[in-house]
C-alpha cells in the first residue's frame, strides 16, 4: 500500500514515465536484466538480434542504480545464507526474526557495497585526478549485472522447477473451491524432475558463467575508459572483487 502511494505521488510530481522508469523496483529490476539477453527491442525497426551483453555498457546512469545493484546481490546472498544450517546455529530465532533480520540483511548488503566501493576506489587512484571513485563506480557498475543475474537464479532455480510446477494444480483450482477444470488439480510435484546432483552442477554453472561476463564486461570497460597501465591495474582490482564475489557465491550454495 504505501509503496503504491509513493509511485503514483511521484507520478503526480514528477509524470508517470519517470516514476515507471526510475522509481518503480520492478522495472528498474526488468531493465536491468533483461539487458543481458542478445533481443533487442527498437521502436522504429522493431525486434532484432543485438547480441549477449550488449546492451548493458549502454544502459543509462541513473542516480541510485549502485545501490540499486548492490541490494540486488547483496538481498539474494542474505536470503541464501539465511537458509543455512550454520545460521540457525548462529543465530536462532533472532536471525528469523525481523528484528533480528533487518540488521543483518543490511550488513550483508553494506559488505558487498564496501567491496565494491573499495574496488572503485583502487581504480580511481590508478588513474589519478583525472577519475573519482564515484564515476569509476557509475562507470563499471553494469559488470555486477550479470552477477546479480546468477545469484538469483542460482538461489531460485530448484524454487522455479519444483514449486513451479504448482501452476497445473493452480490453473485447474484457481480459486482453492474444488474445481478441476483441466483435470490436473490435483497433480503432484515432482521431485525427481532433476537430481540433486545435476541441480548442484546447474547452479554452479550459472555462477561461474555469470562472473566470466561480469570480468569480460569490466575487462572491456577498463580499456575504454582507462589509460595505459592504468586499464591493466583496473583489470585486477575487478578481477579480485569478481573472484570474491563468485567464491561467495558458491560457498553460500555449498553450505546452504
């Protein structure tokens, strides 16, 4: 309720186009993501064939969208820990709790925000007065897309193919009356669509390919906008974050 109120007062202050385009979550999130996919959408030639990642160097830089980004990873990595058994061993009922949650949600986003920060910071100093850690930040911020990408869907994946297949009981008993209007209302899930195994291998692969775009991205990003040796050392300032990101990625999936 208040976050439709705020949308449509921010529509009524500053138009609706603006208040969808940079304050609804949702399509922040949309645009985000769907940059990484290789379609392209022009308003005079319609649909087209862009290719992988392209269209992430070129989305605009809007204010907030760091934090935007961060949160993003920095909420599925909270929410992968959160399900661990060594954190119910930690912290018990308060970890649960939203007292308890609130706080360690936002330590864990302001450890991936420091991360980062620090990475930017490094490049910057690389390059002199010539750059600040802020633009470096707006800069290269796009490389933590596709990483945001593979966090969720490595955390939701066994959610989308097991609780996924509810939708056929769901659609022959939309409303919970009894119906069975497509004679699938009562069809089980099925787990043992994919073996632990194979679910484990996915969710590994994802994480993995995500931070290989994520390093080509910044890879690319370095040697546009970097001088010189300058464009080297940046490289392994993002190469060290992306690698910490992507070990952290898998160890919250190994002991999750």
């Amino acid at each position: 309720m208040i976050y439709t109120v705020l949308l449509l007062g921010t529509g009524e202050w500053l138009g609706r186009s603006v208040a969808i385009a940079q304050f609804d979550a949702f399509t922040t999130y949309n645009r985000l993501i769907s940059a990484i996919a290789p379609l392209d959408l022009d308003p005079e030639r319609g649909p087209g064939w862009k290719g992988w990642l392209r269209r992430l160097p070129n989305l605009p830089e809007l204010p907030g969208m760091a934090t935007f980004v961060i949160v993003m990873i920095g909420a599925v990595a909270f929410h992968g820990m959160s399900t661990a058994p060594w954190f119910e061993s930690a912290f018990g009922g308060f970890g649960r709790s939203v007292a308890g949650a609130t706080p360690l949600l936002l330590i864990t986003v302001g450890m991936v925000g420091a991360a980062y920060w620090i990475t930017c910071r490094f490049v910057a100093r690389q390059v002199g007065a010539e750059s600040s850690t802020g633009s470096v930040a707006r800069r290269f911020l796009h490389s933590l897309v596709p990483i945001a990408f593979a966090y969720a869907f490595s955390h939701y994946f066994t959610a989308i193919v097991f609780e996924g297949q509810l939708i056929f009981s769901t659609i022959s008993n939309p409303f919970g009356r009894g119906w069975n209007l497509f004679g699938t209302a009562h069809r089980p899930v099925d787990f043992t669509i994919l073996s632990p195994t194979t679910v484990w291998w996915i969710q590994v692969a994802t994480i993995v390919a995500g931070h290989l775009a994520a390093l080509t991205l910044a890879h690319d990003r370095s040697l546009h906008d970097l001088p010189g040796p300058a464009a080297v050392r940046g490289r392994y300032g993002f190469l060290a974050l992306i690698t910490f990101l992507a070990g952290a990625g898998i160890t919250i999936l190994a002991v999750g």
